[in-house]
C-alpha cells in the first residue's frame, strides 16, 4: 500500500544492467518477492558485522546473501521514505499495527537469510552480476547501516549534515506491510526444512519448529538454543522472536545476551535489531545494555585493529542516535518528499539539511546550555541536559491534562545519567586515597555528596532501582551516607530520596526545594519526629503560604523579613497545645506556681538510666571505628520516617527512599552472575512451592571493576550480633523475637531454617566460598542470608583450601534449630533435599546461565575452564536415586557439621581480619 | 540618551573616521588598531610623541573647556583612549573644593557620558567609563573626607539631575554584573560600586547610598547575587560582593527600612548562599592555614628558636602589628558572615554544608583551575576528581569558624582584637540559639575535626594531637568555649566577652534539654572550667566588682549547673556523667560555700548589685543543698573506712547511694536566657564595626586597578 504512491525511485542508474535482473523490485504484483523487501532494514544494518565476519564478499559463491543485500540497499531508502510518508508508528522490527501476526513477518526474516535460494530461485539477479553489485554495497551499506554510518561516510559529507543524517536514518525504519499470509507459510516452511537438512544438526525440522511456535517455548529455552545451535536459521528465529517475550523475561537475560553479542560475532548481527529497538524505546535500557557492554567487553582481546561489535553499539547508543522518533521529526521528514530526487546520495542531503534549519535553533540552544554546565557539579546543573520540552508550553500544557511529555529538543538522552553515575563512580575511586582513616572518608563522602546534591534533583536515576520503581533522584541524604567496611576498598552506602515517576523519561522533574526552614527550625517541628501533630500540616502551610506571598511583596517592609520574636510567637503557640511533655519535671515547669515542687535527686538518676536499658539506644552510639555501623543498625522503617520528615520533599505523595551501595574496584560480574542464579532458584523453588527462600539481591556492573548493589535492609551480619551483643545466634534469637515456644521465635525460627536450606544448596551447588560470619547476614524476621559471592565455582580465596566441606553449617546454626535430634532439623535436612531435587529437575536453566558467561569471558570463577560447567552439573548428581540423594544429604550436612575447615577458616578470619 | 549613544556609534565604525585623533603613544594606537583603518598609521607615526593624548584631553577638561564642543564624534573617541588613573588623580587632587565646585559642569559632563556609555557595545569603552568614573569619584570623596561642606553629589552628575543618574549608574552596573561576560569589566564595574559605597567614612551619611535603596536595590541586589551563584566569578569577585552587601544591608539599619535588609533575608538561591559561604569559608581557611604553618614553624624549631623568636620579637613587633591589620581585614568577612546568620534562615544549612572545593593551601586557584580545564576538556569525570588532594579535609563553614575563633581569641588585650573577638561570639551566639542549626550540630552523623587552637599557657602543656577526632560540632563549640573560659581569667578581665561565651554554652545546654539530644561529650571538662572560674571571680572579687557585675556572670554559671542537676536525664550521655556531676560540685564545694557567703554579703549591703547578689545567692540552692547533703555523708564515710584519700570510684559509690534522701527544688526558667538582638544593645558596636570595614576597604582595595584596563584593552583591541 506504501509503495503504491510512489514510483520506484531506486537509483536504477547505479544499478546499471541489474535493474533489467530486477525488473519489479517493488514488486506489489509478487508476493513472494515481500520477503527480502520487508527484512532488508535488519540486513543492511547487520551489513557491516557480516562483512567483517565474511572479508571476501565476492567469494560468497552462493551469492545469495549478496544478492540479498543487493536488494536490500536498492530498497531501502525508499522503503524509510513511504514509512516516514504514512507517519506509521515506529516499530523496529516488531509487527507494526499493520502486521498483525508478528510470526509471519519473522518468518519472512528467517526465511530470507536461510533460503534466498528458494524463493530468489531464477527470479533474481543473475550470479555474474555479483561483483558489480559488490560495489554498490560497499558504497550504499555504509550509508544505509546506522550502525557504522559514521565511520566511513563522514568524510564523503559535510560535518554537520552527517549527524542529522545518522539520526534520522535510524529514526526511519523499514515499514512491515501486509504480507500474503498463504504464501509466507508455505515459504517459511521450506525455508525451515532447507537448511536443517542440509546440516543435519536437528533431525526433525517440523518438531522443532512446532516447539518453538508454541507456548512453551519461552524466553529462557529461546536463550538456551540462541547459544547452542549453530544452525543459523534457527538463531535468525529465536533473535526475531525475542520481540515477541515480555520485556522483563528477556532482560533477566540481558548479560547473557550481551556476553553472547561480544563474543559471537554471527550472534551480534542478529541480536542487534533487538536491541536496537528496546535502546530506542528506553533510556534506562540503554544505558543498561552501555554498562554490560563495557563490563564484559572489556575481557575481549584487543589485538584487533578494528572496533568490536561491543564497543561499536557503545558508541553508538552513546551518541544518543537511538532516540525514539518525535512528531517533530516527522514533520520534517516530510519535507524532501516534495521534491524526491532520484539520486539517493542527493536525496539524503536535502533531507537532513532540512531537518537541520528546523531542528537546528532548539538544539543549538539545548547543546549550548548542557555543554557549559554538563559534568560540572560547581554550576548546580551538572546532570540537566538542557532538554527543555518540560518548560514550553507544550510540556506544561500536557502537564496540566496529565499526559505525558516527550522531548523534542534533540537534548542528549542519556548523558545526564551517564554523568550522574560517573560522578558517585568518581567518589568510589577518591575515597581510598583519603587518608585519616574511615572518619576522613566519611568527612569526603559528605562532601562529595554535597556536591551532587546541589545538582539534584535532575532526570538522573539509580540504575539497580529503576526497573522496579522508575523514579527521579531528588537527594542524597548526607548525614546517612556511609562508609562500609572494607580492608582496601571502599564501598559506600547511600540512602537517596527519589520521587516515584509514571515514566523516567516523560515525567516532568519535579522543581529543587530548599529545606522549609521556616516550619522546620522552631522546636515543635524538630519534635514531630517522635510525635508527629496533626496541627503541623496546617501551620506548615500557613508559614508557606506568608513566606510566599512575602516574595511578591513588592515595597518591602522590614517587618516582614523574619526575625526571632517570629520563633517565640510561634513557640508560645505551639507550647499552648503541647500537654503531653513527658517528664515530671517539665509539666511542674509549665505550671507556674512550682516554688515549692520538690524533686527526688534519687528519681532523676533513676530515670537517666532507665533511659539508657533501652538497647536500641545502645546500638545507636556511634563507633569510630565502624561509622557505618550506626547507619545500618537503624531499623529501616524508622530511617524512612526519619528522612521522610526531615526533607523538603517529604511531603510529596510518590516521594520514596531507596539505598544503593556503590563499589569501585570490585568485580562484580561474579555477583552478578550469582545473583542471577539466586533469582533463578528462588524462582524455580516459589514454582515448585518450597518453602525454601532465597534473598537475591540485584547487581548491575557498570564496568568491569565497579557497580551498584542493592542493600539488604533490615539485616545485620553475625559478626555484628557477635561483636556487639555478645551473645550466641540463639541467644540472640531469644533476646529478639522472644522465649523458646513463642509464636514469634517459632516462626524466626522456621525462616531461619527454610533460609538455611535454601542457602545450604546455593552454597553447595555454586561452591560458594570465603563464608566468614562478615558475609552471612540474619534479617529482622529470622532469616539467613548471604552476600558476597566473590568466590564461586571454581575460585576461592587465594585457594588455601580451607572452607572444605560443602556448606557452612555450625553447631550454633543447628542450636538456633534446635539441636541435631530436634524436628526442625530433619525438616531442614528435608529442605535440603527438596532444593537439590527441584534444582535438578530445572538444572538446564540453571547452567546455561553459566555456560553462556562462560564463553569468552575470564572470569575469575571460570578458571577451570569448561569443567566448571561439568563439576557443577555434576554436582546435581543426575544419576543418584532420590533415596541415594538423600542420603548424600545427610552426608553433606555431617561432613559440614563435623567440618573442621570451617572452623578454621573462621579461626582464620578473626586473626587476619578481625571478624568474629 | 540612548538613541543617542547608538545613533553615534554607527557613523564611527564606518568609514566616517574623523581626523580629530592624534594619538602619540605607540601602545596606545596598537589598541586602537583595530577601530581605526590603515590611514591612520601615518598620519600618527608622523607626528612626534609628547605627552598622551588624553592628558591632553584631561588638562583642557580642568583648565574649563570642553573639547566636545563642536565634535560629535569626541565621546566616542575619548572612550576608546586608555586613561591616565595617576594624572587625573593628581588633577583632581591639585583643585580644593571650590575650584571642584567651579568645575562642576565639566565633572558633571565627563560623569554623564561616563554612565552614558556603560550600555555601549565595546567592551573597551565601558572599561574606559568605569574606569574614569572611579578614579574621579574616589579622587573627589577623598578630597570630601578633609573638606566636609563638599557635595558629592553635586560634583559628579548635579543636583538636578543625580536623581536620574545615580540610579541609572547603579542600573548599569548591575547590568554589566549579570549579563557582561568579561570578568575585568565586571571586576571594575565591582569595584565602582564599591567606591560609591564606601564613599563615606560614615556610611550613614554617604548620600549616594540613599539613591540605591529604592526600587535599584532589587536589580543591584540580584546582580550581586548573581556574581555569586556563578562558581567561577564567586572565585575572583565574591569578596567584593560580600563586603558590597555587608555595607548595603548596614547603611540606616537602625534608622529605617532598608530592602537589602529584606532582601538578604529572603534570600533562597542555594547556589547563591553556597557561593556566599563559600567565599567566607574561603577566607578564614586561608587565615587559619597561614596561622597553622606559621605556628608549626615556630613549634618545630624547639625551645631554641622560640626563644630567638622571642627575642626578635622584642626588636620588631611586625609580626603582631601585621596579624592585627589582617584581622581588621576580616571585619568585613565577619560582619558579611554575621549578617548572613542573623538574617537569612536558609543560611544555616551552609553552616554545615561540607565543601569539597574550599581552597586548600597551598595552591587553591591552582586546583580549580585544574578541574575547570579538565571539565572543560571533557575528561574522565574521575579524572577531575582525583585531581583534588585527597589528603585535603573537606571543612565546613561552620568547623573552620570555630577554628578560626580559637585563634582571634587568643588575645583579646587590643581594641581590635577585642572587637573582633566579640563580634565572633555574637556569631556564635546567633548561631547556638538557631534551632536549625542546633540539630545540625548535634546530629551525630554529622561529624568535623575541627583543630583547635590553644594559646600556650605557664601551666600547661598544648597537646598537639594530629588525630584529632570528628566530632559533631557542638562538641566543637563547647571545647571552644571551655577553651575560652579557661585561658581569659586575667586581671583585665574580659567581661563582655564571657558572657557571650558562657551565654554560648548555656544556648547549647537548653537546646540538649529541650530537644532531649544527648550529646557525647565529656561535659567533665565544662563542670572544671566553670568552677574554676567561679573560683577565680571570687579571688579578685575585690577589684572586679568594682568594676563589673560579676554577680551576673556566675549567676550564668550557677544556672548552668543548675540546669544538669535538674535537667541531667533528659540530656546527659550516661548515667555514670549525672554521677560525675555531683562529684565535681562535692569535691569543689568549697568555691560554692564561698560564692554563697560573698552573694550574701553584697545583697544585705546596699549597692548597684544588690538584686543580683540575691538572686545569686538563691540560684544556689540547690548546689548547697548536695553539697551540704553529700559532704557529710563521704565524711563519715571515710572515717568508717579509715581513708584519708579515697579515690574517684569511692567517692562516686557514696553518692549512688545516697541519692534518694536527696530533695532537690525545682527552679523556674532555668531554659531561658535573654534571646539576643542586636538593637539597641550591640548598636554602637556594628557601627564602629562598619566604619573600620569602610576604612579597611578604602585603604586595602585599588580601586581603578590598571592591569583590568590594559586586560580588556589586549582582548578586544583586536576584535574589534
């Protein structure tokens, strides 16, 4: 229907004797010719990925992938155009709304890399003319892929054209029409059959392509066979049919997908429109896929002149081309369809020089008002890109109707983030130079964190939350920031204020407010942390409301300006509501004729220390030698409210407080690899409806050596407990949740035994080590959890040796069940069993997680090379009977008992590092 | 005017390039090169040089001509010569007030067309205008301070028309201050204002003030701002800005309504009040880091080179004459940061507000620099980071100024240093009776180390602990205050300034109580200085009541005391400390004995002190209620046990166990102190205080600094 508008304007003039070979490249009349049309925006972009992969093009006997790319340029330009004319919605290579049937145009992209021979048979172009055309693609493809657009076309085009150029081409995607649902199938289903047969590598075509139509076939199975076949028709599917899972499935695998695009380069070329697409819906997912790509990319050999895959779609969502396309551009696309020249060259000009005088004002502004401010957290702006969509009248028109704003301004997307993030990395990186020991980092931490909060609150977002709460970062709260404890490194913690948005990137930010001094300096406010009063609210206001209208007083007047007599009225107010002081020797201060009121010395050192038997006072005092400790011990309820009531911004209804910790010079792919794991078995358990529970905490890598991890709040490590109760785990327990055969020690007691499991599997399976009581932490409901999962699989610390037995499980875990002959202890046995049972049974989700990070990849856990993937899939114990497993179990947990290393190694623990 | 400053422009930059200019100095025409076209060179090169043509200009302007007339183009010219600071000056300086008088018109006609041309677009002619205008301004109210009966005024634009032009000057220069993008011009049109207001060495009498307080006070007032808010004019210009807005918020205070008041008050731009903090903080860190290095050096040297030090010393009393002469420069700093606490609330919160970038010595500029270039070249954001020393201790506004107190108190014997001393705890004193600022700095997440400074004393040792430990900063300034009290017990005793400090502690001490914060702090240390001040007072009672009311001071320190015996569980750090109290009034109940017998004998005399004694005298009731209860009880005690020197852990026993028979009387107000202000007590104060900040800034500040011309001339001669 498109095309029928417009004449073919393909340069037939560069294709010469060709276009006689082609003569309906359009082709309305021939349907089976829709298929190289519809897919020839995925392979011109992979263009370049291929011919790299493939250096003799010309030897490309078959001549079939080149005489599909020949199409491909020939149409493409076109194809963008009529998209751009009818204003369809952007949909990479989803179904458009048009589609329909999503399968049948994925089809027709499998189909056309696998069996071009079928459907081109003797329709198209001749082989001779191959290396004529050869030509063409050199010279078209690199104009026509966004993906090296830049490399080697800039010189042949002026500067500033090119930009535009690049942007728009992206914008403009390939238009999926209508296909002939009749005649797809049937190519389709040879196009499957053909190749297979000639591979031999899956025997039953039909079965398999009837597994993977059906429902069954999800996104962890399409992850699996994306690695494992080999058989490139079958990838083309499953990289097309990722459009169709849910979004959160797929990004479960996000590292995977990335390691497999950095380290298979067939793989790269079919994942990328993938990607492509979700990085032009989302900011976030691009900087997602930014941070994989240079966390994992970073191992690749460098020997190579030329970029890899990796580094290249770095660069190019960097340069922020992937941007959803906006009416605005729309309508400037519009522009050379006036006039279409047959000349493809001349065509793209005219395009973006007209785009350019259109866009040209508003970006010239919105560039020049980031780059002076950008990155400097002295200007207050540091992480404002200067997209200023939110304050025309547009955005406050759409803000007022509760729609949503997107930007037009071509402000860059994603370089706010990308600063926000580079400045808290910055911080990581300073602090273990600060000398002077932990005080002094956390004397620079507040400063550093100052520094930024002067920039905030800006479209900036903490990456490990905004999956599951988008949100804008409104402020890091200073005094709670906090050093952790490390030998060498040092981590932080931040508890930062955001404000919960619809969509991260067309919400308006909400305005910068400064603490309500006015409300919040005089006394009755300072108290509203313990007993908040509903008279605040209105007062709150009122003062608001006077200091407001005090600015647009015009002749000032001195009495207005604020002065202390202020803070006595309004505390003699608020002294005349206020009843309930507590101590005796208040109220007989309120009641005036006090002469004679007498008070008991005796009472008043009675109450000073009864003050102090509350151990939550206790565990507040400050240690100066762990400063963090005071931070994390606070229950995380109260912190909230405490935040809560002390910020400006406190009082907005979606405003929340999330906490990250930031570490620099850690690897944290390993974390992030066992947390996946963890996710997944805790997952797999919930299905199967164990009671085992995991805690997965998220990970996200922004290099290499640096990332962020989600806090496990309300939890404290049995080091702490050790160190500042002295008192046993089950002590403890007594102390917290109450006697032996309270309902809540009961109940602690059964998540201390249903986490113990869960964990005692993990540890074994993952040969989790480096378990020191620094690294198991118990939560407020009994749970046991670990963190720190540096060393698994192969690796453990400087493989001394010790840590032994399977899992660590002590006499005083077991007292906490009560003892080795108790119920809870068969039943924890049990749980073990049930674990490793279920575990077994999804075993192969499980280690393809592994063995896809695995390829290519050096990690640390990895050193055992492919036999890490073996001894862990060895150690689901395939062959044992459930009777003989459960008899392994019982084994595991005396040798774990009995473990003499285990004992050692905490031995070792506390003489190296001091952790009880 | 305007239409006509722009009409002329025009037929000067075209061809229309009148002969009139015979420029004779070389360097002079290399800046002009740019506007005027190659005919020119030879018509200049040919003429031989003598003296400029703008002394020229100037001599014909003061013999009474003028040389516009009949040259339309003459102003335009005149704007683009560089002028001569040093010839106008000695001009101006060689006419006495009657010959200025008779010049009035051709003074009025140069001033004019000086704040005509503010709003040109060269660059050149706006440096030469702000420029001429200073020196002309500063030349004549100079010559004002010998001869009263001078107008200002009058002199520089008339009576007629000062009401137009004063506040279009002062419109003008706000206009370059916000929007001119060269920091020179900025500098001069700074320092221009600056010679206005410091024009007078009475700043209530300075006439052209009173046209900046009305609706040009809103435009000034953000274009100062504005100045500060922008990181990297708050570096070269903020100490302008702030001495500038420390002398607008104080002209008439006391008299009437003054906007800057008002507006200062207002005043919510954080980046303003950072920049504003920041350019204090900048100022006493630098002092406290040359006064730290000075020290270390004499320290380090041993007893030897203290005492050559000494000796020479003795000789050349430099080194203290100079130390007071930079103090009196921190005057205006103080004042600037006093005005700020008393005035803005948003303030407090940059009291505590950690700044990264403060400059650390040794090279401050040099740092920032540093990451400007590196901003600008788009570096690794790391990277910019690492660049600031690590090893430098990011400080606050407020850690730094306690800091800096403990080295102004030190010696408080000289006028100026009493001053200085005193208006640093009026500070404190605002600050300690903040609510605000109180939770700030009992929050003990929020932590400094602040070094304090200790002057040595006969009987002491200063221990130099380089790990110091943070500590929020209410500890801070109770050590300071405990410091201060300890080391000023001399026979001139400085009343004023104990009271404020004592007044300090007392403000803390009821904010712990009435907020229920406690506050780890080895309040020991405060119990031992206060009593031995009590002491002291009472071993030179026979002169110092002659002179002050000292009934007053312990009367302060009595209830201070009595706020711990009564209030003690509502704030103290643990339970041991209420015991540690009582130890301390018992094993000193002698001073309290005493201090009762002498508040008795002044109130059954007739005197000046009468109430006060009383009032003293029944303030104690409660501390002679423990210390008659206890003593006894630890007498029979030790006879029973057969001690003679029991130790503290004994002594403290007795008392846990015999609390209960101890009845103690509640006392009203004990939380309640006068609150401060500033009118009409400390009045006469500020008012000197801002005369020595206008002679400060008049002695100290070049005014027409050559270098800023010659900059601007060098940047865009040839841009043209």
């Amino acid at each position: 229907m498109s095309s029928e508008g417009n004449p073919p304007i393909v340069a037939s003039c560069e294709q010469g004797p060709a276009s006689d070979a082609l003569p309906n490249v359009h082709g309305r009349t021939c349907p089976t010719r829709r298929g190289p049309n519809s897919h020839q925006r995925n392979l011109s972009l992979d263009f370049r990925p291929m011919k790299i992969s493939l250096p003799p093009v010309a030897q490309v006997t078959a001549g079939t992938t080149v005489a599909a790319l020949a199409a491909t340029t020939q149409h493409h330009r076109h194809r963008s155009l009529d998209l751009d004319l009818h204003r369809i919605p952007e949909v990479d290579v989803t179904p458009s709304p048009e589609v329909g049937q999503p399968e049948n145009c994925l089809f027709f992209r499998l189909m056309s890399k696998t069996t071009l021979q079928q459907c081109s048979k003797a329709k198209l172009l001749p082989m001779a003319k191959s290396s004529k055309l050869k030509e063409d693609i050199t010279s078209l493809g690199s104009d026509d892929s966004g993906i090296c657009g830049s490399d080697s076309s800039a010189e042949t085009r002026p500067k500033g054209s090119e930009e535009t150029i690049a942007t728009e081409e992206v914008k403009s995607e390939p238009e999926e029409e209508q296909p002939k649902e009749v005649v797809i199938k049937q190519t389709v289903e040879t196009a499957a059959a053909e190749p297979a047969a000639k591979e031999n590598c899956v025997p039953k075509k039909d079965n398999l392509l009837r597994f993977m139509e059906s429902s069954m076939f999800q996104a962890p199975l399409a992850i699996s066979y994306l690695f494992t076949t080999k058989e490139i028709g079958v990838q083309t599917y499953i990289a097309n049919k990722l459009f169709t899972f849910p979004e959160q499935e797929v990004d479960f695998y996000l590292p995977q997908l990335i390691s497999m695009y950095i380290h298979i380069p067939e793989l790269a070329t079919l994942i990328f429109p993938y990607l492509k697409q979700r990085c032009i819906k989302s900011a976030e997912f691009s900087l997602q896929v930014v941070w994989l790509l240079k966390s994992y990319s970073s191992d690749a050999h460098l020997t190579s002149k030329k970029k890899s895959d990796g580094t290249k779609l770095k660069t190019l969502i960097l340069s922020d081309k992937l941007r959803p396309r906006s009416f605005h551009d729309r309508e400037v696309v519009k522009h050379p369809l006036t006039a279409p020249s047959p000349n493809k060259k001349a065509h793209q000009r005219s395009q973006s020089d007209a785009s350019a005088l259109i866009v040209g004002q508003a970006s010239a502004e919105a560039a020049e008002n980031s780059s002076t401010c950008l990155g400097d957290l002295r200007s207050g702006r540091a992480f404002n890109t200067g997209c200023t969509c939110f304050n025309t009248h547009r955005g406050m028109v759409n803000n007022l109707k509760g729609r949503q704003t997107s930007c037009i301004c071509s402000a860059p997307r994603l370089e706010g983030e990308v600063q926000f993030v580079d400045k808290l990395l910055a911080i990581g990186h300073l602090l273990p130079e600060v000398s002077g020991g932990k005080e002094a980092q956390a004397i620079r931490l507040r400063a550093e964190i100052d520094q930024i909060n002067l920039n905030l609150p800006a479209r900036v977002w903490l990456p490990i939350h905004s999956s599951s709460i988008p949100h804008h970062v409104l402020h890091i709260s200073t005094a709670f920031s906090a050093v952790l404890n490390s030998k060498d490194k040092a981590p932080f913690i931040l508890y930062v204020e955001v404000l919960e948005v619809d969509n991260i990137e067309t919400s308006p930010v909400p305005q910068k407010m400064l603490n309500a001094l006015r409300s919040t300096k005089s006394e009755e406010n300072l108290l509203t942390n313990e007993r908040p009063s509903p008279s605040n609210t209105s007062q709150n206001l009122a003062t608001m409301l006077h200091s407001n209208s005090m600015g647009m007083l015009y002749p000032y007047d001195n009495d207005d300006c604020w002065t202390q007599e202020d803070d006595e009225i309004s505390q003699q107010y608020v002294n005349k509501m206020k009843t309930d002081r507590d101590t005796i020797s208040q109220i007989s201060l309120e009641s005036s004729d006090s002469r004679d009121m007498m008070v008991a010395a005796g009472d008043i050192r009675r109450r000073l220390s009864s003050a102090f038997s509350d151990p939550r006072t206790l565990a507040r005092r400050r240690d100066p030698e762990d400063p963090s400790a005071n931070v994390l011990s606070e229950p995380w309820m109260d912190k909230v409210q405490r935040i809560r009531d002390s910020s400006p911004y406190g009082r907005l209804a979606n405003w929340r407080l999330l906490s990250v910790i930031i570490k620099c010079g850690d690897d944290l792919r390993q974390e992030m690899l066992a947390a996946q794991m963890l996710e997944m078995l805790q997952n797999t358990w919930k299905d199967e409806k164990l009671a085992l529970r995991l805690r997965p905490y998220k990970i996200v890598c922004l290099s290499a050596d640096s990332g962020f991890i989600e806090p496990v709040l309300n939890s404290v490590s049995l080091h702490q407990i050790k160190k500042q109760h002295q008192m046993s785990l089950l002590e403890y327990f007594h102390a917290n949740f109450g006697p032996p055969n309270s309902e809540e020690f009961l109940e602690a007691q059964q998540n201390f035994v249903a986490s113990c499991a869960a964990y005692c599997v993990v540890c074994y399976l993952l040969q989790v080590k480096d378990r020191h009581n620094g690294n198991i932490l118990l939560d407020d409901k009994g749970h046991l959890i670990h963190i720190d999962f540096g060393f698994i699989l192969s690796t453990s610390p400087r493989n001394l040796g010790f840590e032994t037995s399977p899992f660590k499980l002590t006499q005083e875990f077991v007292d906490v069940m009560g003892g080795e002959e108790s119920d809870m202890f068969r039943y924890f046995k049990l749980l073990i069993l049930q674990g490793l049972l279920a575990a077994r049974k999804h075993m192969d989700n499980l280690l393809i997680l592994v063995e896809i990070m695995r390829s290519g990849s050096q990690l640390p856990c990895f050193k055992s090379g492919a036999a890490t993937v073996q001894a862990l899939k060895n150690r689901f114990h395939l062959t044992l009977t459930e009777e003989k497993l459960e008899r392994l179990v019982d084994k595991m947990v005396c040798n774990s008992l009995d473990s003499l290393s285990t004992n050692l190694y905490d031995r070792y623990q506390y003489i190296t590092n001091g952790i009880l | 005017m305007f239409s006509k400053v722009s009409e002329k422009a025009h037929p000067f930059s075209s061809q229309a390039l009148p002969t009139v200019i015979h420029i004779k100095a070389t360097c002079i025409l290399s800046y002009v090169v740019g506007m005027s076209n190659s005919r020119k060179w030879g018509n200049v090169s040919s003429k031989k040089p003598s003296k400029g043509k703008v002394v020229q200009i100037y001599e014909s302007f003061f013999k009474g001509e003028d040389p516009s007339v009949g040259n339309e183009h003459f102003w335009h010219e005149f704007f683009l010569l560089k002028p001569s600071v040093s010839k106008l000056e000695s001009e101006l300086a060689k006419l006495n007030g009657e010959q200025l008088t008779q010049l009035k018109d051709n003074l009025n006609l140069i001033c004019v067309q000086c704040i005509d041309i503010l709003e040109d677009s060269s660059q050149i002619r706006i440096a030469v205008a702000l420029q001429t205008l200073c020196t002309i301004l500063k030349a004549i109210t100079r010559k004002a301070a010998s001869e009263s009966n001078l107008d200002i005024v009058n002199i520089l634009v008339g009576h007629d028309s000062s009401k137009k032009y004063i506040p279009l000057l002062f419109e003008r220069c706000s206009s370059i201050l916000s929007s001119n993008p060269n920091s020179e011009i900025k500098n001069l049109a700074l320092r221009l204002i600056l010679a206005l207001a410091t024009g007078s060495e009475n700043l209530s009498q300075n006439t052209i003030l009173e046209y900046s307080m009305n609706y040009t006070s809103q435009v000034l007032f953000e274009a100062l701002v504005y100045i500060l808010q922008d990181p990297d004019t708050r570096l070269a210009l903020g100490q302008f800005v702030i001495q500038l807005l420390t002398l607008f918020v104080n002209f008439s205070k006391y008299e009437g309504t003054n906007p800057f008041v008002v507006q200062l008050s207002i005043l919510d731009i954080e980046l303003a009040l950072i920049g504003y903090s920041q350019v204090i903080t900048n100022h006493l860190a630098d002092f406290c880091w040359q006064y730290t290095t000075q020290n270390a050096d004499t320290h380090a040297g041993g007893w030897f080179s203290s005492l050559t030090n000494m000796v020479g010393s003795m000789f050349v009393s430099d080194e203290g004459s100079c130390r007071n002469q930079q103090l009196k420069n921190h005057n205006a700093i103080l004042l600037a940061l006093y005005e700020a606490v008393h005035l803005n609330r948003n303030f407090i919160t940059n009291l505590v507000q950690t700044q990264a970038d403060t400059s650390s010595p040794p090279s401050p500029t040099a740092t920032l620099e540093n990451i400007r270039a590196s901003a600008e070249s788009n570096q690794a954001p790391s990277q910019i980071h690492l660049m600031v020393n690590p090893a430098s201790q990011p400080t606050s506004l407020l850690a730094t100024f306690i800091e800096y107190c403990s080295i102004v108190t030190q010696d408080t014997k000289p006028d100026t240093l009493f001053n200085n001393g005193k208006l640093c705890l009026l500070i404190l004193t605002c600050i300690s009776e903040d609510q605000y600022a109180n939770s700030l700095m009992h929050d003990p997440n929020l932590v400094y180390k602040v070094q304090l400074h200790r002057s040595p004393m006969r009987h002491r040792k200063i221990p130099s602990d380089p790990s110091l430990p943070a500590q929020p900063l209410a500890c801070a300034m109770l050590d300071f205050v405990v410091e201060f009290i300890t080391s000023h017990k001399m026979k001139r005793f400085p009343m004023e300034l104990y009271l404020l400090s004592i007044g300090i502690a007392q403000r803390l001490v009821c904010y712990q109580k009435r907020c229920r914060v406690r506050l780890s702090y080895q309040w020991p240390e405060l119990w031992k200085s206060l009593i031995a001040l009590l002491r002291f007072l009472l071993s030179h009672e026979g002169t110092l009541a002659k002179k002050m009311n000292i009934f007053q001071l312990a009367l302060q320190v009595v209830n201070i005391f009595n706020l711990f015996i009564t209030y003690g569980d509502t704030f103290l750090p643990s339970p041991t400390s209420y015991d540690e109290l009582y130890y301390e009034m018992i094993r000193m109940h002698q001073v309290f004995n005493n201090l009762h017998a002498m508040a008795l004998r002044y109130s059954s005399i007739e005197g000046e002190f009468k109430e006060w004694a009383q009032k003293l005298a029944n303030s104690l009731v409660n501390v002679r209620a423990i210390t008659s209860h206890f003593v006894p009880k630890i007498n029979t005690w030790l006879t029973d046990q057969g001690l003679s020197t029991p130790s503290e852990d004994q002594i403290l026993e007795v008392v846990r166990c015999n609390y209960d028979s101890l009845m103690l009387k509640l006392q009203d107000n004990l939380d309640h102190y006068e609150r401060y202000s500033e009118s009409p007590q400390h009045e006469s104060f500020f008012y000197t205080m801002v005369q020595t900040v206008i002679s400060d800034i008049n002695q100290n500040i070049d005014f027409t600094p050559e270098e800023s011309v010659q900059k601007v001339f060098q940047d865009f001669a040839s841009v043209s």
